[in-house]
C-alpha cells in the first residue's frame, strides 16, 4: 500500500465532519443529547489544525496523538470511544502498513472500542458500522465497496432499539431513528477511503 498522506487524510476527515455536523446534531436531538455533531466538529477541527504536527510523527504515534486529542476535545461519550479506536489503532498498526496489517489493527481496534463503551454490534452504536466495514477489509473489497457497506450499516441503525448510550433510554422510542454516532463513522469511513483510493 503505498504512504499514507496523513495531513490529507486529517482534511478529509475534518471535512465530513463540518459537512454534516448540523446532520449529525439533527440526528442525536432524536434520540440523544443533541450535541454529537457540534462535539465532532469541533474535535476534528482542533485536529485539522496541528495536521502539520501530527503528519510528522511516526503513523503509530500519531494515530495515539490523534486519538488523546479527541479525548481531550470531543467531549461527551463520543469523545472516549472515537479516541480509543484511533488510540488502540496507532498501538497495533505498523509504520508502513499493509492491507493484512491495517486490517488486523482495525479489528483490534474495534474490541478497544466495544470494551471501553461495554457493548458490541447490534445495540445502536458505532460498532453497527465498524464490524462490518472489518468484515468488508477481510473479504477484500474496494475502497468504494467499504464506502458503501458503511453507509449502509449505519442505514441499517434506523430500525434497531438502543441498547447502550444515552438513547438507550428511550427504549422502544429510539426504534426509527439513526443512531448519530453510526452515521459519523460511516463519514469517517468513506472521506478515508475514498482519500486512500484503490491502494487500500
């Protein structure tokens, strides 16, 4: 796989994010605090701008850097789980990664992810979207592929009731919504994707 371009990644991430934070915060006023899309935004935007500091760092360290920034600045319960599966992604993957390693990490990071907000597919969260785009990573599909397989997972939260996090609340009530955190990791998802290409 050829070098990552990790300031254009970061652009692209920061990117979807803005694009659709109103989206986002739309979707958790639904069922959840109403203030996913505002937190994201700004967390990726403090990470958009130490880009330069980030991208001159080792890819593991950075994606650790990354991660510990999200922590500190998204907030709420979004800003531990989206920093833990950069964080636990930086601590497996390789400096110069291939698929097989970048997949491996992936999957790892996913558990990281499932232990920290004591859940796991199925219950209306993000991992509704990072199982499946892990299982699109070892069937070998496209970066186009990926996209779409995250889009659809996230599609695919709208019908499901809320097991874990603040919609979990609602109960039978956050049947019918999309759990926002699922559709920010679908963004996250197709901006890397389609920013890597075909060389993933």
């Amino acid at each position: 796989m050829a070098a990552l371009n990790l300031s254009r990644l970061i652009a692209a991430a920061a990117d979807a994010i803005a694009d659709n934070a109103e989206a986002l915060t739309a979707l958790d006023q639904a069922i959840g605090d109403g203030d996913h899309g505002l937190n994201m935004k700004r967390g990726f935007e403090v990470v958009r701008g130490e880009a330069e500091a980030f991208s001159a760092k080792p890819l593991p360290d950075a994606l650790k850097a990354i991660g510990t920034k999200l922590v500190m600045t998204v907030g709420g319960a979004s800003g531990p789980l989206f920093g833990t599966l950069f964080m636990a992604l930086g601590k497996e993957i390789s400096a110069d990664p291939d698929r097989t390693n970048l997949t491996t990490a992936f999957g790892k990071a996913i558990d990281a992810v499932a232990a920290r907000g004591k859940s796991q597919a199925g219950q209306k969260t993000m991992l509704d979207v990072l199982q499946p785009v892990h299982e699109a990573l070892l069937q070998g599909k496209t970066a186009a592929e990926i996209a779409d397989v995250a889009d659809r997972a996230a599609e695919a939260t709208i019908p499901m009731k809320a097991l874990r996090g603040r919609a979990s609340f609602l109960g039978d009530r956050s049947i019918g919504h999309m759990d926002a955190g699922a559709r920010s990791t679908a963004l996250l998802v197709r901006a890397v994707v389609e920013t890597i290409g075909e060389r993933a």
